[in-house]
C-alpha cells in the first residue's frame, strides 16, 4: 500500500534511509524496504480442510492494498493446510506471500528442502519462527521435532541463500532468493530485536502494539543502534471488535493494553465496540506512521480480511492498483 503523502520522509525533515537490500531480492515488499515507501503486511490462515477457496477469497480482498500475505504454519500447533500451499494460492491469485516457517514440526533435512522448494516455486518473503508447543494445538500427543530454533533456521536460510551452501556443507545450485523476516514483541529491551538482525532479519513484523508510549522507548533504542537502517520494523496493528476479544488479547504475552484503551472499549453498547475497535486501530496505525524508524504495518484481522481496506483507507492508505 501507498500513502497518500510522501512515504519516503520523516517528520524530523530528513529521508528516511532505505533498508539495504540486494536488488536481486524479489516482490514488492523488498521494493517498499529499499525504496522507504510505507509498507503494509496481512495475514490469513490457511482452511481446515483441502479447498483453496478461502485462500483466493481473501486474496480478492487484499489484492492492490498490500505489498505482502503471511501464510501461517499451523499456527497454534494446530492443523490447517500447508503455509507453501496457501502461498501458491496467492501467487496464483496475483498477491505476494510471506510463507511462515516453524521448527515445530521438520527437521534440518524438511526445513532446508521447504527452502529450497519454496524459492523455486517464486514465493518472494519467507517468516522464520521456531513455533508453539504441540500440547497447545489439537495433536497434543504429537512429537515436538524442534531440531532447530528460529535463529538456527534464519542461520541456515541465509547461508543457502548468500552462500549457496547447505548445513552439511555441500552446495546447492541455483541458490534460492527471498526476503528474510522474523517476529518480535517490543518491550524494554531491543537486545533481542539485535539477535534478529544479525541473525540475518531483513525485516521484522511485531506482535500487536496498542501501547504507543512502550513501542516509542523500544523504537529509540532500535534507532539509537541504527538496526531501522538494517531492518525493516513492520508494526503490528488489529482493531479489537468484541470484549471478548479485548480479554484474549490481554492474555497474550507480549500484548500491552493501556488502561485508556480498555476503558474506552468498555465505555461504549456492546454493539459499538466493533466500530470503536477499528477507530482505535485507526488512530494507532496513523501514530505509527509519525514515528521515524518504522518501515509499515502488519495488519492482523485474521478471519476477516474484508475489514483491512476498510481500516487501511480510512487511516490515509491508498490502493496501489
């Protein structure tokens, strides 16, 4: 997505420097990092059963309003169609993926093969993550494989990419090309953060930020060590529709609900909480975008993808076809 200002500048008057990136990389969310135009993600979860259908559904309604799609793994430990599937659904579908990878579930062997596999079948943006716990999931009884963690597999992405070399050592040809990103939860400390972008993170996609004043004290050490310029901070952003779902976010690990914030939702009839939910996504997504440092949003309404342009239009973004 495009805003309708100029993306490329800060509010502190000066360019906001592109994230270093080979021009070889492919798709349009390494356009948006190296070119500094404001970037939005999404994301959907694959179907619970063997139809594509809601898959290329949700494309029709994300299509021309971002750059890129995370295709979760079975997320949760839960089963659900393939992430590569869904991916290539979007392709089809004329959306660029971000296929998530876990290590819950494959060893070195499947996951460097996925890599490989993933790079020649052109999905451009890959999220490493080492994954739940199968005793969360719907197959508690499951063997955990675990045989890396994130940072061993963003390790071993990068290495058969830059080096075309497997973990055994032996080389492959052609090596495979895409974008590498990670997740991450702001919160005191940017040492982790750090880890990622060492580790080989090229742009980075956060757990939900309500609690600007928080995100702002992580974002300044993130700038303070110059990783914006190393890596894209895509800012996590969801409206919350219900109490319900006010309650579930709070349990979350990572997720900070100000005070203000859930006064405000309990302070309205039950049936405006929807609207007062988009309307506070709205207002943090229009901060976020003041902030220099960060390179987009991560939009999450997983289930109701229909409701992202809304929420993207209303904040200033514009369709970019």
């Amino acid at each position: 997505a495009r805003s309708s200002g100029s993306d490329a500048r800060a509010h502190e008057g000066g360019v906001i420097p592109p994230t270093a990136l080979s021009p070889e990389l492919p798709g349009r969310l390494a356009d948006a990092l190296r070119s500094g135009r404001f970037a939005v993600t999404a994301e959907i979860a694959p179907p619970r059963g063997a139809d594509l259908v809601p898959v290329r559904r949700a494309a029709e309604h994300l299509r021309g309003w971002v750059d890129a799609v995370n295709v979760t793994d079975n997320a949760g430990a839960n089963v659900r169609m393939s992430s590569l599937a869904g991916s290539l659904a979007l392709l089809e579908e004329g959306v660029d993926p971000v296929m998530q990878m876990t290590c819950r579930d494959r060893n070195r062997i499947a996951l460097q093969s996925d890599l490989l596999s993933a790079s020649a079948l052109g999905v451009p943006n890959l999220v490493l993550m080492t994954g739940d716990r199968p005793e969360q999931g719907d197959h508690p009884d499951a063997a955990a494989v675990f045989d890396l963690d994130s940072g061993g597999l963003m390790s071993a992405a990068r290495t058969l990419r830059d080096d075309a070399t497997l973990m055994s050592g032996r080389a492959v040809d052609p090596a495979p090309r895409y974008l590498l990103g990670a997740v991450d939860s702001p919160g005191p400390s940017a040492d982790r953060f750090a880890q990622k972008v060492d580790g080989g993170a090229q742009f980075v996609q956060t757990q939900f930020v309500f609690d600007i004043a928080t995100f702002r004290g992580w974002l300044g050490q993130v700038r303070d060590r110059g990783l914006d310029t190393r890596c894209g901070v895509l800012a996590g952003v969801g409206p919350i529709r219900s109490l319900r779902a006010l309650e579930f976010m709070s349990s979350i690990p990572g997720v900070v609900i100000p005070e203000a914030l859930e006064r405000r939702l309990r302070g309205v009839p039950s049936d405006k909480v929807a609207a007062e939910g988009v309307a506070a996504c709205v207002e943090t997504l229009r901060e976020l975008r003041e902030l220099p440092g960060v390179a987009g949003v991560h939009v999450m309404v997983v289930g109701d993808e229909r409701g992202v342009p809304e929420i993207l239009e209303v904040a200033g973004l514009s369709r970019t076809s």
